[in-house]
C-alpha cells in the first residue's frame, strides 16, 4: 500500500484530480472556506451519514453534523486544515481515505497546532461523490482539551 504525500487543501484544480478526489478536495475547499452550503452538497443526506470527532463527539444525520462545523466556522479568527500522509481505498460505489489531518486552529486564547488520525469514507448516490462517514482523533490529551475547549467556546 502506498501512502500519498501531497496534501489536500481545497486549493486543486479540479480538472487535475479524480472524481473521487474532486469530492475530498471540495470538502477542505468547504471547512477552509466556511462555506457550509458547499459543506452540505459534500455530505450525504440518507439519514446514514455518521461523524465521530474530537469536538462533536458522533453525531449522526445531517443536521447534527451540521451544527458542529457551524461552531467550527465561527472562530474569531483564521483557521486552516488539509489532510496527508494518506492512503485510498475503494470499492464500488464506495471510497475512502485514511490518513492524518494537520492544521491550526485560532480561538478565543489564540491558536492551536492540530494533528488528528483521519479517515473519510463517501458513497456514490444518483452519480455523485458524498461523504458518509467521518472519524478523527487526536492523539495528544492537552490539544484535544484545548481544541474541544476553542470550538466550544463558539456555541
């Protein structure tokens, strides 16, 4: 298995990437960007889609999943993320991507360097790429407390 270096950051030309990659770049493109209506067409609306992050806790449908990055988008400063160190996986109608996200995150007592374990998992549905799952974890205690603290911060 090969671990892909170059990281996704919302910034590719779309036209230079997969279908599948197309949908994981428009992701970052949408977190990056605080563009939810982008955020909302990246993730699946079955009822199915399931998100298990450090600052949400699981979260399952859409509309749970929408309230988290909701208070994501709303730090009072800059933020940034892309996703690395990665490996892709798929089968049929289904992909994803396991791999490591990095990024810096500014909240009320200033920024953070994050790096969580990430895994991504979209599903075709009427042709299109959607997310339908979503797993982080950060590994160093003192972030995560500091990080869920930022966020929560924002609610």
């Amino acid at each position: 298995m090969q671990t892909e270096q170059v990281a996704v950051t919302g910034r590719e030309q779309p036209q230079s990437l997969t279908r599948e990659m197309q949908a994981l770049s428009q992701f970052y493109r949408a977190l990056n960007t605080r563009d939810m209506e982008l955020m909302e067409q990246s993730w699946a609306h079955t009822g199915e889609e399931v998100m298990d992050n450090p600052v949400g806790g699981i979260k399952r449908g859409w509309d749970d999943i929408r309230a988290v990055y909701e208070r994501v988008f709303r730090s009072p400063g800059p933020y940034w993320f892309e996703f690395r160190d990665y490996s892709y996986h798929e089968a049929r109608d289904i992909f994803y991507v396991v791999g490591r996200e990095r990024g810096e995150y500014t909240g009320r007592d200033g920024a953070l360097r994050l790096a969580t374990r990430t895994s991504r998992v979209f599903r075709r549905i009427d042709g299109t790429w959607r997310q339908v799952h979503h797993h982080g974890s950060i590994e160093d205690p003192g972030l995560l407390t500091a990080y869920v603290r930022a966020v929560s911060a924002n609610a």
